[in-house]
C-alpha cells in the first residue's frame, strides 16, 4: 500500500510540475503576443539567427519537443526550408538547459513553500483583473504550481534505506555498463512523460534526495536528449519527405551527441565539473544543470559549420520524391501542438490561407484564359464553325471540371482552417491575437466566397458556349481593362496577406474598388446600348451577369483588405 501512495503522489507531483510549465508558457506567449510570430521572418534569415530563435522559442515554451514538432510542421507546410530548420532544431536543444537551471538554482537552493504559495495567490489575483498586466499575473501562477509541483516532487520521494541506498550503487558502480543503463533509463522515462523538461527535472530531484549518485544522473541526463525526439519523429509520419528529413536531423543531432560524449564520458565529467563551483557532492544539481546546457552547446558548436553537409546527409538517407498535388485538402498539424505553441500556430494558418489566396488567382487566372478562347471568331468559315464550335465545347468542359475540383478543394481548406483556428481560440491567446483570429475568420470566407465566384464565372462561360450565345471578340476587348484591374486587385491582396495594412494601403484599396465600380457600370450601359442596337438579348443579359460576378471578386478583395487593416 505504501508503494501505491508513493507512485500516486509522485504522478501527482509531477502532473503539477508539468502543468505549472504550461501555464507559465501560455502567460509568456499570451505577454508577447504577435511578437513571437514575428520570430518567424527572423528564424527565415541566417543560420545563426535560427539557432538565436530556437533558443528563444524553447526558452519561453519550456519543450524543445514542442519546439522541433512546430519546426517539423512548418517545413512540411514549407514556411522553413529544411536548412533553417536544422539551425532552429540545434538551438532548442540549447534552449531546454534553462528548465534545468531553473530548477537548480530556486528549486534547491530556496524553500519553494516560501515563494511558491504566495506566487500562486498573487498570480490569480492578477490573472483575473482586466488589465495590461493579466499575461503577467499568468505567468507567475504558472512560476508558482511549476514549484509547488516541484517541491510536493522533492517531498514525495521515498526516504532510501541503506539496503536500498547499497542496491542501486551496485548499478552505479559497473563503469561504462552502469552509464549505459542510465542513458536507458533517461531514454525511457522520457519516452513516457514526453518531456526532456520533466524528466531532467525528476533526475535533479533523485540526485538531490540521493537516490542515484552523480554518474548515473548524468547519465540519465544524456538519455533524455534522445527520448525527447520521439515527438518530432510522430509528427513527421505520413508528412512530406522534408518534414520526415527535419525530424531525422533531430534524432541525428541528439543521438550523435550523446553516442560521442558517453563514449568520452569520464574526462567530459571532469570537463564539467572544472567549470562548475563546488564539488558534486556539494552541488549536485549545478553540476547536471551545467552537464546539460555544456552538452547541447558543444553539440551545437560542433554541428554548426557542417548544416550544408547535414542536410545533405539527411536528404540521402530520406529521398526527395517531390510529393504531388494532394486532391484533398488536410492541414497536418497536431492538437498537441496547438495546445502548446497556440501563438504559432496562427503563423502556420495565416501561410495556409494566402495559400487559399493562391488556389483563387489560379482560378481567376484560368477563367480569365478562357474568357479569350471561348469568345466567337467573327473570321470563322461556316465550314469551321462546327469544329470550332465542337473545340470549344471540349475545352469548356475541361475547363468546368477543372473548376469544380478547385472549389471543392477551397471549401475543404474553409471547414479546416476554421476548425483549426477555433481550436487556437480556445487556448491561451493575447486578446490581440484573439482579435486577430476573428479577422482571419473573415478572411477565409471570402476566399471561399472567392472560389464559388470563380466557378460561378465558368458556368456563365459554359451556358455561353452550349446554348450558342458567344460573347464577341470586340466585347471581350471592352471587357479586358475591367478583368486586369480585378486580377491587379487581387495580387494585391494576396501581397499583403499577414500583415495589417495601413492607412495609406487601405486607401489605395479602396480607390482600385471604385475604378472597379466605374468599370462595370460603364460596362452594363454598353450591354444596354446594344442591346437597343438589335443585339441578342439573351446573350448581353449573360455579359452583364458576368460583369457582376467580377465585381463581385472585387467587393470580396476590399472586405478582405479591410479586414486586414483592422488587423493589430
């Protein structure tokens, strides 16, 4: 029975321990809000400032877990090439040693009930009032249940006899078998909890109780760098061959450096412990914080000049096979991810919908084609009409096919995006970036919008086609100035996706939506006059039903453009 309460309370501990690193994350990404997406652009430069940004990234999320299966996700969704991601990944590996050293210095060098509690009480009480500082009151409740969770971990750990303290020094004392056995145990206990956070933690914590000595510890330590990569390998399945690359070059990195250090594991101790005041004995737990980050930044440092042949030796291993078009839309990304990294992933929706917004200038651009070689040849031979009239006829059909296709694709991107921004919703967030969510909502609508239109536009081009009522070449030429300013309008929405626009900028768009405006009623009172010239009635009411669905477009490009200006 005694034993059931001291797994019970330990599992407890540490459910508090993990839960305290969540909501200290969340109030951090809910306090710097859009900033942490601007990481992006900044981890898309340099190497050197991808490994700045997967340190900074881990450090405030508290996973390189997290970190390198967000990194996996945007290399499949090609927001990062696989050689940023590589600098990205090595700078996660040095961004999860700060949990250590947190840990280390205030977990056992401080009473925690001393600063715990009273974190906790002042940290809801912040977090509950309406003000500027509520991202903050969240943070220092998550600081306080990390080390409430912490300190009831320390507490739970069952006092050792000294049969018991014998038993495991037989373990400890077996040389290069008893580090091997440790780095087994690091690997597995990490594999379960799924935090190379967490599990340093517990090994600090069986360290600092005395229930394994120093060696075995770090040994532990190593272990863990390899079990964390279990989640970057899981995200990267069924994902595109440079995603599966991506999460290989984290398993390669930890695994290679860990193989390299136990085999020089005695002077890399010794390397640690010149570096680090105080003996083992004294400081046991600055020792392993030291071990950790000393690790991970040799690793890195040795890796560095070699991202160029790394990659190169990932892409042999996994085959580039230039995945095709997929016919269905899916956005691959965990809610386990979205759960820790919620400010992220809006990064990763917002490359998702000027994708959408790329998928409707596709289908404008091959309406707007068809609208040149489906028009009447006024120099066609009767002879040639019923092949011409049989040609366009193929070609129409083609071209309705085509479109279909490319609608339904746009409504299934609307149903995931939507879903999946509801669930970021329904996270932590920035009122900002919550705000922000609501837009993007919109925004999606009327690309799908976009798309029905862009069908709605070949169905005209179909009728016009099958019941003989071709448009002339001299009203396609009219109609030509009309279709550029849409197709200019457009473009420019699709520049300006995920960022708010300006003044400036939204004046502009506003002024391309009256031209439009003033084009299409120039272009309905031609469609009058010829008709009252004797023009087939049925075939200028169609011209003007295709106006209105290009103006149409245009109205949606200036919803869109306000709706990014009211962006923050």
């Amino acid at each position: 029975m005694g034993y059931i309460r001291v797994f019970f309370s330990i599992a407890g501990s540490l459910g508090l321990f993990l839960y305290g690193m969540k909501v200290m994350s969340d109030g951090i990404q809910q306090a710097a809000g859009t900033r942490m997406q601007k990481a992006l652009s900044f981890m898309a430069g340099h190497r050197l400032s991808a490994v700045l940004t997967g340190f900074g990234v881990t450090a405030v999320i508290q996973s390189s877990s997290a970190t390198t299966v967000m990194v996996v996700s945007f290399v499949n969704a090609g927001l990062l090439t696989l050689k940023q991601a590589i600098g990205v990944i090595m700078g996660a590996n040095v961004g999860t040693t700060v949990t250590a050293w947190i840990v280390s210095i205030i977990g056992f060098s401080l009473k925690l009930g001393a600063i715990a509690l009273p974190a906790v009480g002042i940290g809801f009480i912040m977090s509950m009032i309406k003000w500027k500082y509520r991202e903050l009151g969240v943070t220092i409740l998550g600081f306080g249940l990390l080390f409430m969770g912490l300190d009831l971990l320390t507490k739970s750990m069952p006092t050792l006899s000294p049969e018991a303290l014998a038993f495991i020094g037989s373990f400890s004392g077996r040389g290069f078998v008893s580090t091997i056995l440790g780095a087994g145990v690091g690997i597995v206990i990490t594999l379960i909890i799924h935090s190379s956070s967490a599990s340093t933690a517990i090994f600090l914590t069986m360290a600092y109780q005395g229930m394994i000595n120093y060696e075995m510890a770090a040994a532990m330590i190593l272990g863990a760098n390899i079990g964390t990569t279990i989640d970057a390998a899981l995200a990267s399945i069924g994902a595109k061959s440079t995603a599966r690359q991506s999460a290989l070059v984290h398993v390669l990195f930890n695994v290679i450096g860990t193989i390299w250090v136990l085999a020089f594991f005695r002077p890399f101790l010794n390397l640690v412990d010149a570096v680090t005041p105080g003996s083992p004995t004294e400081a046991i737990t600055s020792h392993l914080a030291m071990l950790h980050t000393i690790f991970n930044t040799i690793n890195t440092l040795l890796f560095f000049p070699f991202v160029n042949q790394f990659a190169a030796l990932v892409g042999w291993i996994i085959k580039d096979k230039g995945e095709e078009q997929p016919q269905h839309y899916r956005l691959e990304l965990s809610s386990g991810l979205i759960l820790a990294t919620p400010e992220f992933s809006i990064v990763r929706a917002e490359k998702e919908i000027r994708d959408m917004a790329g998928l409707v200038s596709d289908m404008y651009a091959e309406a707007c084609d068809a609208l040149t070689y489906l028009a009447a040849s006024e120099t066609d031979e009767k002879s040639d009409k019923e092949k011409s009239d049989k040609n366009r006829i193929t070609r129409v059909d083609t071209l309705i096919a085509s479109m279909k296709a490319k609608e339904d694709y746009s409504d299934e991107m609307r149903e995931e995006l939507t879903r999946f921004l509801i669930e970021c919703t329904r996270q932590q967030l920035s009122p900002k970036s919550e705000y922000n969510i609501s837009q993007l909502l919109r925004i999606i609508a009327d690309l799908e919008d976009m798309a029905d239109d862009c069908c709605g536009i070949s169905l005209i081009l179909e009728r016009s086609v099958k019941k003989d009522q071709l448009f002339k070449r001299r009203e396609m030429e009219a109609l030509a100035p009309y279709v550029k300013q849409v197709k200019d309008f457009l473009a420019f929405v699709r520049e300006h996706l995920g960022h708010p626009l300006s003044q400036e900028q939204v004046g502009y768009a506003e002024l391309i939506e009256r031209q439009i405006d003033k084009a299409r009623n120039k272009l309905r009172k031609l469609g009058r006059k010829r008709i009252e010239a004797g023009a087939d009635v049925k075939t200028e009411l169609l011209f003007m039903d295709l106006v209105r669905r290009i103006e149409l477009l245009g109205d949606l490009c200036y919803n869109i453009s306000e709706a990014l200006f009211h962006m923050r």
